[in-house]
C-alpha cells in the first residue's frame, strides 16, 4: 500500500521538494507536475503550522533548509 505525504519524514519530503524545484530550469515538464504541485501545497500546510509566512520567500526558504539563511535572500 502507498503511503500519504504525512507518512514521511518532513525532512525527506523538504529534500525532494528542493530537489525537483531546483530542476525546473532543467527541466521545465516539472512546473505541470501534478506531485510537485501536491508536495508543495503539503509543505506550505506545514509552514504555516510553524509560523512561517509561505508569502515571504526568505521565511519559506529558511523552513525549506532547517533554519540556514540562504545567500542572495
């Protein structure tokens, strides 16, 4: 049986959501897939739960990367 977003572990889930969005460049099919649309929509979900502002990217991105400021935000 599959299992559900919520069944993984949140930080498998951030590493393939930044995986797949760092290949959309690459590989532009990507921004029509329905799973990295899903997966998005989840993390987002529990963003929010945290407190984090998905609007602002730096805030959306820190949550992505566990707390580490990324360069250039």
């Amino acid at each position: 049986m599959m299992k559900a977003l919520n069944d993984y572990a949140i930080s498998d889930l951030k590493l393939i959501y930044q995986l797949m969005h760092e290949r959309l460049p690459h590989d532009p099919m990507l921004m029509d897939s329905d799973l990295l649309a899903d997966l998005q929509t989840y993390l987002q979900k529990q963003a929010s739960n945290d407190g984090v502002d998905v609007s602002l990217h730096a805030q959306w991105a820190s949550w992505l990367n566990d707390g580490v400021q990324l360069k250039g935000l």
